[in-house]
C-alpha cells in the first residue's frame, strides 16, 4: 500500500507503539485541531475512527476547537457517518457574495450547524454511552471584548505583539473556556498555563458554546448570549489552535500510560493562532502521550492544488464556487485513502515501523 501517511508521536508515545502497534484500548483522548477547511482532507480517517471504538465501554474524552469541535460533535451522534456527511456537505456548499460581512459568515456557520446537529441530536451527543464531549472557546478580555472592528483589531494587534515576547502574555487578552458534557471529568481539566473557567454543557447552551468555539475575530461576530456563560466569546483556536495542552497527567500514574489519538492535516503542532509564522512548537511533556494522524507530503501534493484545501480558497476561487467545491470534493474522495492506509496500518502492525518523533521543544 502507498504511504499516503505520517505517522508521528511525543516520546512516550514513541515507546508504546513501537513495542506494541496502536492498542485502540489505550486511546483515553480523541482531539482535533481548528483548521476551517483543512478537515476536509481528514474526512476518510474519520470515517474509520468509529471502527476503531466498536464494542468500547471506557470513556473515550473528546476535544477540539473550531472544526475540530465541530468533528467532535460529530462522532457523538448515533449515527457518526451520516453526521459527518452533513457536516462535509454543509461546508463545502458555502457560498458568499463579493464582499461578505460578519453577519453573513455567521449565517452560513448557522446553516452548516443546522445540517448536522438539531435539538434530537444534541441530546445524543450529551448522553453518548462512552464519548465525552469537550471543546475550548475563550472569554475575551480588554478590546477584544468589543464588536467595534476598530477596537478587536487593535485588541488582535497587542496580543500578536505580547505573544511574540511569550505565549504565557495571552492570558491578559484571554481566558480559557472549557465547555464539557455531564459526567466523568477529561483528564485535561486541570490546564493552567492560563486562566481557565469550566462550564458545563446542556442542551440550552450547546450550539452557542459550539459557536463561539469557530467565532474568527474579526471575521465573525462573537458570542456573547450563552446560557450559563456571560461574557464574550470568540475562536478557541486563538490560544489552542493545535491544542498544546497537558491531555493526560504528567507524570504517569502507575498503570496509566495511555494515548491520546489526533488526526491532523499537518505532521506539526502549531500551539496558538499568534504563532502561524512563528518557529514556536508545542511542550514536550504535553505531547508525550499524542500520536499524530496526517496526510504525507507526498500525498498533498498528488491533490488537485497541490495542498489541502483552505479557507483561503474563498478568495482564491471567488466567483468560480463550482470550481472550488470540485476541488475539495476531489480532496474529500482522495482522503479515502487516508482512512485505508490507517486502519490497514493499526490492523497489521506496520504502524510501529511507520511511526517517527513529533517536533517539540526541549
């Protein structure tokens, strides 16, 4: 079978899938990234993932932001594939005018979140048998606490330059949301690298917290009405965009060495929004338990574009939606071999060959 995978880990990870392959019972965390349309190559990996977890009784905790709570959501449902195809769906059919405004982005989120998640199936995801849904947004603080354009970006432009000095500066802008449902605690709950505040989640309050997870500043309005939640919220990806957070305790406690599984679109972790451009990985001891699911290099350059889709697309293709939409669906189709080649790998055991260090610092 062609490589079409990278498959990549923190140092503990490293050891156990190279002694004993992916033992789907040491998973403890599924986590997915923001991204916007970069889920669309990860399509085929998710459709097996529910494969993977047949028959579990553990809990199995979930967490995610923007797209990746959206996902999230998603594998909760009682029927994932058909949740998954809406969600595919719904994203890839947005259309916009030449100049779109907050308020119609909003509405486009609105009607994608329409497609595949109604009030029947938000009680599905709360009370699933063995998921626990969580996912990160953040209260704004000072500037970015307003929906005046002027003010976020001044807001946007502070936090980029204390970011640059260090990471820990962001907490003066943000504070974590953690939005989880009933139930066993995620064993992440007790990040503190900023200021965090748990809220759980009900059926009142779930698509507005799901919301906020993918509110862009700037692009989108925020939210600010969530039951049991005041404040304004906006994208969790700001401060986790690949999620660099302690998922398992460290250290390990005594017969707990347990994996956390992350399907992503790039072999790398890029811990917050701010640090896009920057030469900033992730902590080592918050990797240490992550296996990393992606498409090769080779794989996405054999895509139509030559790379994953992305939400830059809108403006590349603008006017020529078809067109757009050909192109990610041909990237949909082709993901398919992703999903192949995973299950393949985990099955066989050839993973424990696959698999090679994840970039993080020291």
């Amino acid at each position: 079978m062609a490589d079409t995978l990278s498959i990549r880990a923190g140092h503990r990870a490293m050891e156990i899938l190279r002694d004993e392959g992916l033992d789907p019972a040491r998973i403890k965390v599924l986590a997915g990234a923001s991204g916007s349309a970069k889920f669309l190559v990860l399509t085929g990996i998710d459709r097996v993932l529910m494969d993977l977890f047949k028959g579990r009784t553990e809990t199995l905790h979930l967490i995610g932001t923007s797209i990746g709570a959206f996902r999230m959501a998603a594998f909760c449902q009682d029927d994932p594939l058909a949740a998954l195809d809406s969600l595919e769906r719904g994203y890839i059919a947005q259309q916009y005018g030449p100049k779109p405004g907050r308020e119609e982005i909003n509405r486009e989120t609105l009607r994608i979140l329409d497609a595949f998640i109604d009030e029947d199936k938000i009680g599905q995801v709360l009370s699933h048998p063995f998921m626990r849904i969580s996912f990160l947004s953040n209260r704004c603080r000072g500037p970015l606490q307003s929906e005046f354009l002027p003010l976020q970006w001044l807001g946007l432009g502070l936090a980029a330059g204390a970011n640059l000095m260090s990471r820990d500066l962001l907490g003066l802008f943000f504070e974590r949301a953690l939005f989880c449902a009933p139930g066993e605690p995620p064993p992440y709950a007790a990040m503190n690298r900023f200021p965090l505040k748990i809220f759980g989640l009900t059926r009142d309050n779930f698509r507005q917290a799901l919301l906020s997870s993918g509110a862009i500043p700037a692009v989108m309005a925020g939210i600010s009405d969530i039951p049991g939640a005041q404040g304004m919220f906006r994208d969790g990806g700001i401060l986790d965009y690949h999620l660099d957070i302690p998922f398992l305790p460290c250290p390990v406690p005594p017969g707990e060495d347990r994996l956390v599984l992350f399907p992503h679109f790039y072999e790398h972790i890029t811990p917050g929004w701010f640090d896009k451009r920057l030469n900033r990985f992730p902590d080592r001891d918050n990797m240490a338990g992550v296996v990393v699911v992606a498409p090769s290099p080779a794989f996405v350059q054999s895509l139509p574009l030559g790379r994953i889709p992305d939400r830059k697309d809108f403006y590349a293709f603008k006017g020529r939606d078809q067109e757009r939409m050909a192109c990610w669906r041909e990237a949909v189709a082709r993901s398919r071999e992703l999903g192949l080649e995973f299950m393949e790998a985990v099955e066989s055991g050839r993973i424990r060959q696959m698999v090679k260090p994840l970039r993080t610092c020291p």
